[in-house]
C-alpha cells in the first residue's frame, strides 16, 4: 500500500494512549503512524474505527502533546523513505540529521530522508537544469535547501509548483550577478519556500542589501 494521511480530530496529549482521526482509511494493526516528529505504532488490539490505540514514541522519538488537526500519516514499514528512526531524541546535541549532495549534470535533485533535511549543491557556473518531485507525506517538516556554488542561471522544475500556487510557479531560475539559494520545507506533499515573502510595506523591519 501506500502512506495515506489524515488529521487529528482532537488535541492529543502526552499521555494518550489513542488518538482520535478523521478517517481510519489505510490503518491497520501493526502499522507506524506519524505525528509531527513522533512515530507510534498502531496496537494489536485495534480492528477497525477512527479512535486508534497506539504504542508512543517508537525509535526513540519523543512522546509529546499535539494540536487537534496535525498531521497524522500512516503506513507499513515498507511504506516510509526511511523505515527506522525518523526524528531521534535520544542526543539532543547532535541536532537534526543533515545531508549534502553535489550535482554536476541536468537530473532529479534527491529528498531529503524523512525525519532529516538536506542541502542540494548545483557546482560551478555551467546552467544546470534540475527537476524536484512532489514530497511524500512522510516528508512534512523536512527541509531542503537548493544553493549554487558559482554564478550561473540554473533551472529547477518543481513537481506541482511552489507552495501548490499554479502552473506559474513551478521553475524556479537562478540569477547569474551572484551565488543565489532558496530554501523549501515540505508541507501535506507541497514544496513550499521558507520563508514566504510577506506582503505589504515594512519599515521598521527591512533589510537592504548593497
């Protein structure tokens, strides 16, 4: 099968053992659920309905309290980018997982692993023409940035467009007067640029640049 998602129908506190969700379409005994940044496992007990018992903070996540309509993805082992731990707590210090990539030809630009983000490096000043598909569901919180390591006009393709806005917004092109990065978070299988500019005048807050 597949992740399938859905939302919290009430607040979820720590000390849960069950959560309420607006459709049980896709859950199963056994399965992971995704809530935030933690990973429970749906009981044994459970058959069928939308209250589902489940055992908190698999793989070392943090059991911790969530707002009504969060984000609740489910799925089979099989089903997640990356099976085993999405977020770890157990090292605090060790921050959030991170990776780099370098690119140095036209091609996909790989996501981030779920529970981690990522840095998308297009090298040198030849144009690259890069395409990024639409985030899976076990993806929400996950960001990737997208920086070019020299001054050259690359294209990158986005699955669905930025921040699911139109067809007029799906390729993002690089200015060639300087060294340019955008930064995405994915959010309910969207791309969405972090942050989105804010609309109207500011004047006590703005920044110039020169």
């Amino acid at each position: 099968m597949a992740l399938v998602r859905t939302t919290a129908s009430t607040a979820i506190a720590a000390t849960d053992k069950s959560i309420t969700v607006a459709s049980a379409t896709g859950f199963a005994a056994g399965y992971f659920v995704r809530m935030d940044e933690e990973i429970a496992k749906v009981a044994a007990s459970y058959t069928s309905g939308t209250i589902i018992p489940l055992i908190r903070g698999i793989d070392g996540t943090r059991v911790v309290a969530h707002a009504i309509t969060c984000s609740v993805v489910c799925g089979t082992g099989a089903d997640w980018s990356n099976p085993e731990a999405q977020t770890v707590d157990s090292f605090l210090i060790a921050g959030r997982a991170r990776s780099v990539t370098s690119y140095t030809a036209d091609g996909a630009i790989t996501h981030p692993v779920a529970g981690s983000d990522a840095v998308a490096i297009l090298n040198g000043t030849t144009q690259w023409d890069m395409t990024l598909a639409v985030p899976g569901k076990d993806l929400d919180g996950s960001v990737l940035i997208i920086v070019g390591n020299g001054k050259a006009a690359h294209t990158v393709t986005v699955t669905g467009g930025i921040g699911a806005a139109s067809t007029g917004y799906t390729v993002l092109t690089f200015d060639t007067g300087g060294q340019c990065a955008v930064q995405l978070i994915a959010a309910n299988e969207v791309w969405v640029p972090l942050p989105s500019p804010l609309s109207g005048t500011l004047t006590a807050v703005d920044v110039a640049v020169s």
